[in-house]
C-alpha cells in the first residue's frame, strides 16, 4: 500500500484545508482464523485506480467506503466490496470452548484478540449464575454473546445496524438463544426493562453521555461492570455513577496496547445497599 501510494496521483485528506482524497486505510486480520480484510475510507464515489489490484494477491476482503461530510450537516457512509466479503471471522478460546465472531469491515472488535479473551475473562468473572444482565453498548454481540454462557438472560443495546445484524448472526453461530439485542442508542432506549442484576457498559473513547447516565439511573443494576479504552472519561462517569449510589469494588487495568500509553481499564462497581434503623 505505501507503494502503491507513492505512484499515485491520490493525496491525503487535509480537514484544516480541507482537500485530498484518501481518508483512513484499515487492515483487520484474524489473529486465530487467518482470514484477512482492507478498508480503504476516502471522499471519491468509487474507489482510486490501482487501490484493488494493490492488494489482490495478499488480501481476499476488499471493501472501499465513501466518506460524506459536509460542514453543519450529518456524516454518511456508503461501502462497496470490491472483493470477497465485507467481513472476516475470528474466534475466542473461552470456558473451555471456542466461539466465533463476525467482524464487518467497519464494525468495532478488540484489535487484540490475544489480550481480549484476558479482558472478557475478568470482565465476565462477575458474573453470578442467574443474573440478568444488560450489554448497553453492545456492538457485534461478542461481550453479551460470552455473557450468555453464564447468565440466565442477556439484552444488549446497539444502535449500528450493521453491528446489530453481526451480533444477531454471532449468537446463531455460537447457539445462543438466551439472548436478544435491540437497535437504537442507550440513552433513547424504549425497551422495557425487568429488574437487571448487572450492566456491562463498554462506551467509545468520550464515554456516557448525560442521556445514557439518566438511563442507568432508571435502571439502577445491582453490579456494573465498566470497560473502558479512556481512564480519564471512565473516571469522569464514576464520578457521576458514585453519586447515584455505587462502591467501587475492584479496578483491574488490562494492557491491550503494548509499547504505548494506551490501557484498557475494567472497573467493577456495586450499588450501596441501605442498612435497616
């Protein structure tokens, strides 16, 4: 790819101009299956010449994905697959068996398998046999899928459709059945909720909004379970967690980027129960 950039007439997107052509270029490999995919993200209609043959040989999953974003008004996305699949699939060795997840192009995944199945062991620990347990923010399923495997029910919440359709195929491929997810955003959230004995939240880098944050002070989930890829955010929403009446038990850091800053911070938290007069 460096290569092929070199030659061509393509230029990187500038936002400060703004001008240029070429956005973002994602390769996702799964680290157990071997399975391979590049998506390359610019401003064109169709994909720059040379892009696909660059990578024919090395890469079977090519998808191009057109970036429209206009000053005061939404960002949308449409994708095409220029060959293969518009996904890969990578599996996870948990509780003595092996589970396998579709990864869409532009769907979120843990970029380090290795590290991910540490990170949903201790995530998943916390989880008592017959809880019922909420996965706000949900993705492809894979948290609310491992989740199943010890919880009486789960629900997840996820307003990507695409991702919702991944996880919907994720439980199929996994046997799940007690299970179910819903599109839309947590904090619109319109499904009726029974009494939830844990919540896994697991946000984006800017973490819980104020409509998400009411929403969990609704709910009120005996246990919280709060990953997160931004310490400084997750402490900001503790915060607001803390006056709504949690204890934070136990914090447990995962290294899922080596030689960097970067850490991947699990915080467990458990509501105050009030002591009788």
């Amino acid at each position: 790819m460096r290569a092929w950039f070199v030659v061509s007439t393509e230029t990187a997107w500038t936002p400060k101009r703004p001008e240029g052509t070429l956005r973002t270029l994602t390769l996702r490999e799964g680290v157990h299956t071997g399975e391979r995919l590049a998506l390359l993200t610019g401003n064109c209609k169709n994909a720059p010449q040379g892009f696909l043959s660059t990578l024919q040989s090395e890469v079977p999953h090519v998808v191009y994905r057109m970036q429209n974003a206009s000053r005061g008004g939404p960002t949308t996305f449409s994708e095409s697959i220029l060959q293969g699949k518009g996904y890969i699939w990578e599996s996870l060795d948990l509780f003595g068996r092996t589970y396998f997840f579709k990864v869409s192009a532009s769907a979120f995944f843990q970029p380090n398998t290795r590290q991910a199945t540490l990170l949903y062991e201790k995530a998943l620990s916390f989880i008592q046999e017959g809880d019922f347990v909420c996965d706000l923010y949900s993705g492809t399923g894979t948290l609310a899928c491992l989740a199943a495997s010890r919880a009486r029910f789960v629900v997840a919440i996820e307003q990507n459709p695409d991702a919702v359709l991944d996880a919907r195929e994720n439980f199929a491929r996994n046997g799940k059945t007690n299970i179910e997810i819903h599109e839309e955003s947590v904090g619109d959230t319109l499904h009726k909720w029974p009494r939830v004995d844990m919540a896994f939240l697991d946000p984006p880098r800017a973490g819980l909004d104020q409509k998400a944050l009411r929403f969990l002070h609704s709910l009120l989930p005996q246990k919280i379970v709060y990953i997160s890829c931004n310490p400084r955010t997750q402490k900001e929403d503790i915060i607001q967690l803390v006056s709504m009446g949690y204890i934070v038990e136990r914090v447990q850091p995962i290294d899922q980027f080596p030689h960097t800053y970067h850490i991947e911070n699990i915080a467990f938290l458990v509501r105050k129960t009030e002591e009788k007069k």
